[in-house]
C-alpha cells in the first residue's frame, strides 16, 4: 500500500539555519532516502518551494479565485513529501518517523486512496 509522508516545517526557523546546519539536514535526508531506496520503499519525494511562491486557486460561484501563499496561516508549512510504499500503517508511520524534520517538525502520514478502474 502507498502512503503519503507530508513534510511540515515551520519556514522562518529553516531561514534561521546556519550554513553547516543545513548541510547536515541535507546530508541526513540523502541518507534517509537511500535507505528507503535500498529498501523498496521510495515512490516519490520532492521538496516544495517556501510558501511565499503558492498560490491557492478556489471556484466560487463559478468564478476562478486566485490567492498568493497557501490558503490557511500556519505555525508549519508544507515544505516536500515522500510517496511510499508500506505493508501497513505502522510500517508507514516507522518509516516517516525517519524523515529527518520529524525531530523539529510535523511528519503527517496518510495512505493514498485506490480507486477500483
């Protein structure tokens, strides 16, 4: 079964980080996803860019709404995701609980929903 690992951070303590921080973040997240790679379990993964580069599109009244950001004020924003595969949710949950900004962040994990064709 698929599961899908969102990334939540909180963007203005991301800026905060000094160069060397950052380089081991990254390196965590290059181990991260080789291992999952090595392990059958990477899908799919990116990172997003800040949130100031959303826009939030709506259909009122069958109008096109367009908004700059995302849609709800948050502490955390939606910074990437991986796609995975998993037997189950506690494997799921094992494997987002990896994701390096579980330890500063939220990781929310969510099986994807299969449509029969």
């Amino acid at each position: 079964m698929q599961y899908l690992c969102l990334i939540y951070e909180a963007e203005a303590l991301m800026a905060q980080r000094n160069e060397a921080d950052m380089g081991k973040m990254m390196q965590d997240y290059g181990t991260f996803t080789s291992e999952i790679k090595a392990a059958g379990q990477f899908v799919a993964g990116d990172a997003l860019m800040p949130t100031e580069t959303a826009t939030s599109v709506r259909i009122r009244n069958g109008d096109m709404i367009t908004t700059d950001g995302p849609f709800a004020e948050t502490k955390e924003q939606l910074g990437g995701y991986y796609l995975i595969e998993a037997e189950n949710l506690d494997t799921a949950i094992e494997i987002g609980s990896r994701i390096p900004a579980a330890q500063y962040g939220t990781i929310e994990v969510r099986p994807i929903m299969v449509f029969d064709q």
